[in-house]
C-alpha cells in the first residue's frame, strides 16, 4: 500500500485524486489546501487540513500549486527526509526543497476541471534523486497509466515547451478558426469534424506525411486569395508566419 | 438513382467513390482521369476513360482536379447544360464555365490516400444556381453525410480559410513538437494522448474555455524558460506570435 498526501488542490491533483482514490494498492491520507475545501462525495473520508503543522504522514507527497509557488512552498514543509514531488512540466527538481527527498510526478496531459481524463494512456513522467525513491514513483504511476517513463529535468522542460505548441498554440488556431466562422455567420461546429481528423491522422501518419493545404503545394493563387481575405485582420500574421515557413520546409524537397 | 461521373481521381474523388459506391441510390458511371488508372477491385466494373469525348451521361459531374485547373478543364468539357460541381473549398462556383449547369459538392475535410474517412459526420457544403439542382446535390450528399449545408462561394471561401488555421497550421505545430522532441532523443508518442485530448476538448469546451498554457496565464518566469529553451531556434518566432496575442487576449480579460 502505498500513501499519499496532496498538498494543493488544483486540476492536476484533484484529477490525480479522482483516479487514484479507489485503486487497491493507494490509499490517499489526506488533502492540504492553502484555502478550506469540502471533500465531498466520494472523498468525503479523506481528511482535509489547511494547517501545514497538521500535515499527516505519507510515503509521497504530491505538491500542486502554481509553478512559482513550488520553491518556497517545498521549504515551508514542517519536516525532513521524506519523498516530495511536484507535478509540473516546467519546473526543475532541484527547485524542490534538498531538506526532502525530491521527485517528479508530471502527467502530461491538459487537464479542465470539467472533463473527465482518462489516465491509462497519459504518460506520466517521473524523476528522483534516488533509485528506491524512482521505484515508488513508477510504482505509483503504473497503478494508474500503462505509459510510466523515466525523464530528467531537461528533458522535461522541452517536452512542456513541446506541449506548449501542441496544446497552447493549436487550441489558439482552433479559436482564430472559430472567430473566422463567427464573422461569417457559421457554426463552429463545421470544423470540429476536420479538427478531429487532423489530430488522428497523427496516431498512423507522422506530422511530415500528414501535412496539406495551400502552403505546402506553394499554391500561390489560394495564398494570395486568402491574405486577401484576411485583409488587416490579426490573423494575417499567423497566416504569414505558418505559409513562410510551410514553403521553405517543402520547397527545400521539390 | 443517381448517375454520377467523377472528373479527376485524387485524393478526395477516390474517397468520394469509395463511400457513395455501394449505397443504392447512387450509381457511379465513370472516372475519367487524365492519366490511366486501372480500376481495381470493388470497382473494377466502373468504366475508365482518359478521353474527354468518350465520357458518359451522368446527373452529376464531379471534378476533382487542382484549383488552379479547373476553370480551364470545365471549358473543356465537350457538353453543356449537364450539372458540373467541383469539390474544392477555396475556389468560386463561377470558376466553372457557364456552359454548363454550376453547384459545388465540398466535403470539409483532410483527405489522405491512406487513410480510410468516415463521411457520415463530414459537413457536405452545397452550393447551385437553380434550386432543383440543389436539391439533387442535397440528396447525393444526404446518402453519405448527416451534415449537408448550403453555403455560397463567399462564405465557403472563409470557410476554407478556417479550416487552414485548425487542419494545415494545427499539423505544423504538431510537426513543431515533433522536431522539439527528436532533438532530445524523446519519442513523439509522447505527445499523442495530449494531442487527442486538445481535440476532445473542443467538443464540449470552447477554444476559449479550453484555453491554458503560461502565455494565458501570463506566467513570466516560464516564458522566460522557454525563450531561453528556445535561443534562436526557428520555432522561436512562432512561441514569440502566439504568447504575444494570448497575452493580450486574455490580458484584456483580467
């Protein structure tokens, strides 16, 4: 059996929660939150404390709180020697207090408090300063996700910066494609079928083979139709910058 | 029944006859195609021509050319007064020559060669001069889509804009984590489960509900860690774009 305590109670943990909360070999001890929180149904059984000097013992600690807040809050913790994590992509172990033993808990996945996410399938990526430490995390990771791996610090921040372009930046185009079909007069809802191919596409075909459309043929007739059509709009730089590039990264192989 | 001849066998007229032979209110007369093809099975009972005056009667002629050719192809066409659609999201119904009856029949979606689609969620984007030649389009479509719409040439155009923004943009981001990745030795399955939920998302969320990310946020200190990641990398302008407008969309907001 493994114990674990959250300390924070935003999307990540409270995800992390939902899922773990009901697995056999996880027993969740309690819940820290800086402001109060009901544990309601079917947490109500967990105790919840915004006391740090109440803080009940654990074999984890899941820290998940704003990044900027993970350094000071890890040196508040009232004692030593234990295992605590963090859950974010972009924050270094060693920005964890050395006065614990320090470890990584990223699920790397975007995360609404409105959606449910299924775990299995989330790569969850972990790091520890020691061996026995590494173990517990994968241990605890596999109860959940069939896709446990092991990646340190820098290779974690490029994979957030990764996922930033992936998730951040295309869920902005998905907007730009919204505010284009508002203007007109058309329901958003025309896109989401191509919106959903074109992330699928990806599961069989890599980005390369499944890239199309006007800039990769250097179709210069619909380019120009098309910044016609944006005219001044703050779009048109989005549109510059992707068709510039499209036709330099395919014109290099004609 | 409807007879139909397809003019052209790309990507989407080889889809196109994929889904509507075999439905049984539809029947496919014949693919002309400027090279040969070899119709192989289950169609190797529809007759193939490469000669324009051996091309048969049909209610619906559907040419699937490149944009930038089918002005001049429709001219070519040895009839007149027959109904000729293209499929094309970026080009106007007046492209095709008066002197034949004019609609398009545009399936807003991305096509590849080896990917098999499912057209029945597929917006089918309609379009006539005369309205029983829509209706004829709206039935054609109807046997293979849920989702028939009538949209004029104007509209469809932004239409197509749109769609450049979520499918061929989207795809390049992708392509852009992708490369972040392989420059860390790390596999792109990674990104995968992130990929799809980004898509899920915006079934039930707005982009604007689902938005996230440091630059929403503006969250200096990981902006600062990307660009840092970043250096003069040639993704960096397009971090530089995207965190600048998210910024001061959602800075507005605050």
């Amino acid at each position: 059996m493994i114990n674990v305590v959250f300390l924070g109670f935003g999307n990540v943990n409270s995800h992390l929660l939902n899922t773990l909360h009901g697995t056999d070999k996880i027993t969740v001890n309690q819940v820290f939150n800086r402001n109060y929180i009901k544990m309601i149904s079917p947490f109500e059984n967990i105790s919840f404390t915004d006391d740090l000097s109440k803080l009940e013992e654990g074999d984890i600690y899941i820290i998940g709180i704003p990044d900027d807040a993970i350094s000071s809050f890890s040196d508040s913790l009232p004692f030593q020697n234990k295992l605590v994590v963090h859950t974010s992509g972009g924050v270094a172990m060693d920005a964890l207090s050395s006065k614990n033993r320090r470890g990584i808990f990223y699920p790397l996945q975007t995360f609404s408090k409105t959606r449910k996410v299924d775990f299995k399938n989330i790569p969850i990526c972990i790091e520890a300063e020691n061996p026995k430490d590494l173990d517990l995390l994968r241990r605890l990771g596999e109860t959940i996700s069939e896709n446990v791996v092991e990646i340190p610090s820098e290779k974690r921040a490029k994979l957030h910066l990764a996922a930033v372009f992936v998730n951040n930046f295309t869920n902005h185009l998905y907007q730009i494609g919204s505010k284009i079909l508002k203007e007109e007069d058309l329901p958003f809802d025309l896109l989401k079928p191509l919106i959903s191919e074109t992330a699928s596409k990806i599961e069989t075909l890599s980005p390369e083979e499944a890239q199309t459309g006007p800039a990769k043929r250097n179709d210069i007739k619909t380019i120009e139709k098309h910044l016609h059509l944006l005219g001044d709009s703050p779009y048109r730089k989005f549109y510059e910058l992707f068709t510039e590039e499209l036709k330099q990264n395919y014109g290099k192989k004609l």
